[in-house]
C-alpha cells in the first residue's frame, strides 16, 4: 500500500468532520454531546449508531463496529485505505503527494482499469454521434441529446477488433484490456471485443468512476442475449453495484428510492426527472444491495416489468429487501407495461401517482395471492386462507390488520372479525400459524350461533357496559363469548378492568369496525330493564355453551391420542366433568 505520511493523513482526516461526512449516508440526531442514528452496517430499527463530534470517530453499540472517519469511508464504499484517504481528499479539495502512491501496486491498477473504461466510454460516445443506424435507435427509443451526455451513451462498432485497435493505439496494454473483459481471448491466443454492434451504458460507481458497461443489441433478429454486462473484475462486482445510484442518491426523494429492472427504464424515468431510480446490474437483487439502499434511503419501491418474469423478480426482491431496515412498497404495471413504456405513454404525473399510490408488501402479496388462488370451492377458501393468515401477520399495527383481515375476509366470504382475532392471537401469543387454521376459520364463520346464546352474550355485555352488572359478579373469560363483536368487546372491558381504566362506549367503539359499530349501537338502543334473574339465566346460558364447546375440542383431542394415553385419561375426566355440568343445567 503506499506509504502516505502522518501529516498527509491527518490533515485529510482533519478536512472532512465526521459528522458531516456519515450525514450523507445516516440521519443523525443529536444527542447529548454526540449523534445517534441507524447503523448502516447491520440492520436495527432502533439507533445504536453514535458518532462524537468532540472525539470524531464512531461506534454501534448493536454490531460493534468502530472507527475514524477514513475508516468509515472505507467500510461504507468497499475501498482500500489508498481509495478512501483519496475520495476524502478528493472532497477536501486536497491534493495527494502522487509519488507515494506509486508504489501502491493494486491501486495503481484499478486507477488503469479506470482509465482504460474513461477512455473506451469516450470512444463509444463518439461512435454513437457518427453512426446512423446506432443514432436512429436511440432517436426511436426517444432518447434526448442530453440524457445521451448525462449517461454517457455510446455504440459499439460491428466490427471485432474496433475497441482493441483504439485502446492499444492509446498505449494501454493488451493483458490489462483482458482484465477488465473489455476483449476477449480466446484458446488460440486470438483477441477481439466483448462488445460489438450494442448501444453501450457504462456503469458507474458512487465515487463517479466507470467501473464497467452494459451493452443493448439495436437489431431485433440479432443472436445473443438482449443485454451484455461486463465480467467481474477487480472493480467491477454485479452483486454490490447499482445502476444510476451515483446520480440517485444525489436525488433522493422523501428518503425513497425506486428500484427498476433494467438500464432502459432507469435512463426514460431519469429523462422524465424521475431521477431517484436504480437497477441491478443482469442480476437478481442481493443482501448487499439492500445494505447498499439503506444507507441513501428509508424506504424502496418496487416498480419492475408487468408480466410474469417481472411478478417473480418482485417476489425476489420482497425476500432479500425484507431482511433490511428498509420499508419497502411494490408498484404493479399492466401485464403489457415496463416502466419505460408506462412514463412514455402516460406521462410523468401518471407515473408519480403509480409511486405515491405504491402497495405495501402485505397489500401486494395478498393480490398476488388472490391472483393466483381459485375461490370456487370451500377447499379453495380454506387454502387461500391458510396461505393468507401469514401474510396479514407480517402487518405492524392492528388498524393495519384489520384492513388487510376484510380483505381476506371479503375473498373467503368470512367474518372479518375472525380473521382478525385469530392473527391478533398468534401474535400475541407468538405463536406459529396451525396447518388446519384455514378449515377452523372457515367452519367458525359458517355456525350459526343459537338465538338463545347470542342473546345472553348481548344482554351481558349491556348490562356491563351500562353499569347495572359488575363484571366481577361474572365467573367466566372471553372464552365463554362467541367468536366476533360480543367477544371483543368483553375482552376490551375486560383489559380495562385489568388497568383500573374507565371505558367509555365511544373509546370502545374506537375499537370496532363501522359494521361492529352498527350492531353495538342497536344493541345499546335497546335499552337495559333485566334484573337479577335475568342475569343468571344469561350467565347460565352462556355456560353451557362454552361447555358444549369445550366438548367438542376435547372430542377432537381425544380422536387423536391412545386411549391408555396420560393425557388422553385427563381429558377423558374433563369430559366427564362437563356432560355432568351440561346435565345437571338440563335437569334444572
């Protein structure tokens, strides 16, 4: 590595606060004598990331990571120290002794590799202004001169040797023209250019070096795939480099980034000045992408291809995006659109209300479920059901549950107050989601609740929420109500009464959907005239119920165990307890 001196380095180091420096890539809030934020090195939703202003260095107390600010530059890029101490130099405006870095072997490479892609996107650019049938492609694909000059558009020549012939001439050496996979060789030693006959995008890195190209065919009928990236390379990696992120992140919107499929999108979107947008490089999303997002971004939206491939490559995205911090939104086009067709055709102002009316994930995949279950039958259901219950878990409020519960409860033909109380359960409970929850669900919702249970669960919870019964007088629990309105509410007074809290109807009513509202409200209309016998006649009603059934869970159970079982023994005696509760109300 070379050998810069101490004073080089400190006063480079001395240029560039800390602070000012990580507030390009974190969103820091003071605190106390330093800043917290987000560590951009390990996914967290709660800061643990402190940077000293008075001390300049940092340290997350989640993952451990610590430093000084070359340090940081150097872990947030991927760069060597020489590359770090130069990208702050470079942003101190401080110019680097270049002898020491002479004998900095490695980095002098790379600087070639550089230059040899500085010089070839030159070349290409050229090449474009002067060949017709490359000039009428990007006239047909509505390219701008001046998109051309932003993103440095260029052609490659048909013939194979153009790119060699014009590097070598400019007395860069074959070897390091192979490295970088601009030319080929091939078994018999002969050398030729990767790309030929393409319309050429080169790839840069966040510190605005060409690191690579990407190379599109112009002729329809042309043999070979469609787009041609470069190889990887010392300084070129397709898992960790993002088309266009150095013009993005320069441009970031609202913290949100919109991420597209290909070079062709990002470059109409940016023409329209929609220019927070990057693409993967031919390759599926990665971990690494999204470490890379979240340090520009809080949240991303998902705006791929709308046919099938573009169905699966969201899916993908969804599972490496949904291990990061980031929040993530999805924008579905029609079947037939791709960003740069859709933004062509409709405009930009469609595009942006595409972007502010984005699905979140839980939405999207609950579309995409319905999309691709059948509801014809009541196995259809109960596989839609099971299927969707995981989904709607991922959900991060109750109002949003709640919303995406009548959702499903709307496809199934359910009650929506099942669907929600069965994932607020599992939730809470955080427990795993039964195989069979689908059948119960469903089957649940298809009872009908006998006349005289109902009417014992209203005349309760009236007279409790009316005050003329206590709910301590009551020797049951929420179990004892029928799945929906009546057993939310007693749970609802119920963790009230837990709290010493007072509940008033409109704070209950808060709770409920406008449907529950409706039916409480009527309810309540009713007036409350029972005395004391009524009471125990409706407690006693509602006993019974519940204990027919707990029978028939315990039926269930015993079904599946051996009958010389401990447990099945238990259960057995349980069931016997309770035919002789049921007998005896009978009896009476």
């Amino acid at each position: 590595m070379a050998r810069y001196s101490e004073d080089v380095i400190q006063n480079v180091i001395e240029a560039n606060d800390i602070v000012d420096v990580i507030s390009q890539y974190v969103t820091l809030k003071k605190s106390g004598r330093g800043y917290m934020g987000r560590c951009p090195f390990h996914n967290e939703k709660t800061p643990s990331f402190s940077v000293s202003s008075e001390k300049q260095f940092y340290h997350c107390f989640g993952c451990g990571v610590g430093g000084d600010v070359i340090n940081f530059v150097k872990e947030i890029e991927n760069l060597s120290f020489t590359e770090a101490l130069q990208f702050l130099a470079d942003r101190a405006n401080i110019r680097l002794p270049q002898v020491e870095a002479q004998n900095d072997e490695a980095y002098q490479k790379k600087e070639q590799y550089y230059e040899i892609n500085r010089n070839l996107a030159n070349y290409y650019y050229l090449m474009l202004k002067h060949d017709p049938r490359a000039s009428e492609y990007a006239a047909d694909r509505q390219i701008d001169a001046q998109t051309i000059r932003q993103f440095g558009l260029g052609y490659a020549p048909r013939q194979w040797r153009t790119a060699l012939q014009y590097l070598t001439s400019k007395g860069f050496d074959k070897k390091a023209l192979i490295e970088t996979g601009i030319v080929i060789e091939n078994d018999k030693k002969d050398c030729y250019d990767r790309f030929r006959d393409r319309l050429m995008i080169p790839i840069i890195n966040t510190r605005g070096k060409i690191i690579g190209f990407g190379g599109r065919v112009i002729e329809k009928d042309e043999k070979g795939p469609k787009y041609l990236n470069s190889p990887e390379s010392e300084i070129f990696s397709k898992g960790k480099e993002l088309f266009n992120l150095n013009n993005a992140k320069k441009n970031i919107e609202n913290r949100q980034i919109i991420v597209v499929e290909g070079y062709m999108d990002v470059i109409a979107l940016y023409q329209y000045g929609i220019k927070n947008v990057v693409a993967a490089l031919g390759t599926a999303f990665t971990l690494y992408h999204a470490t890379v997002l979240s340090r520009y971004a809080d949240e991303v939206v998902l705006c791929f291809d709308g046919d099938a491939a573009g169905e699966k490559a969201t899916q993908r995205a969804i599972e490496i995006l949904g291990g990061s911090s980031l929040a993530i939104k999805v924008v579905r086009l029609n079947e037939e659109d791709d960003p740069d067709s859709y933004i062509r055709k409709n405009g930009v102002e469609a595009y942006r209300n595409q972007i502010a009316q984005a699905m979140t994930v839980v939405e999207y995949q609950l579309a995409y479920l319905k999309k691709h279950t059948p509801q014809a039958t009541n196995d259809d259901k109960i596989k839609y059901i099971n299927q969707a219950i995981p989904i709607i878990m991922k959900a991060e409020t109750p109002a949003e549950i709640e919303l995406y519960s009548k959702i499903v409860a709307r496809e199934a033909e359910v009650s929506p107050r099942i669907i929600f109380n069965a994932v607020m359960r599992l939730a809470r409970d955080k427990a795993p989601v039964p195989e069979d929850i689908g059948r119960n669900l469903l089957q649940r919702s298809n009872e009908k609740i006998p006349k005289a249970y109902l009417e014992s669960q209203e005349m309760i919870i009236t007279g409790i929420i009316n005050h003329t019964l206590a709910m301590d007088q009551l020797a049951c629990d929420a179990s004892y109500f029928s799945e929906g309105l009546w057993r939310t509410v007693y749970e609802l007074l119920e963790e009230a009464g837990a709290r010493q809290a007072t509940l008033t109807v409109p704070m209950i009513f808060e709770r409920l959907t406008k449907e529950e509202q409706e039916q409480l409200s009527a309810v309540l209309m009713k007036g409350d005239g029972q005395d004391e016998a009524d009471w125990q006649l409706s407690l006693a009603t509602l006993t019974h119920y519940h204990n027919v059934e707990q029978m028939k869970k315990i039926k269930q159970q015993l079904s599946t165990l051996a009958s010389d079982d401990a447990e099945s023994v238990k259960l057995l005696n349980q069931l016997t307890q309770l035919k002789k509760q049921i007998g005896d109300v009978q009896e009476e």
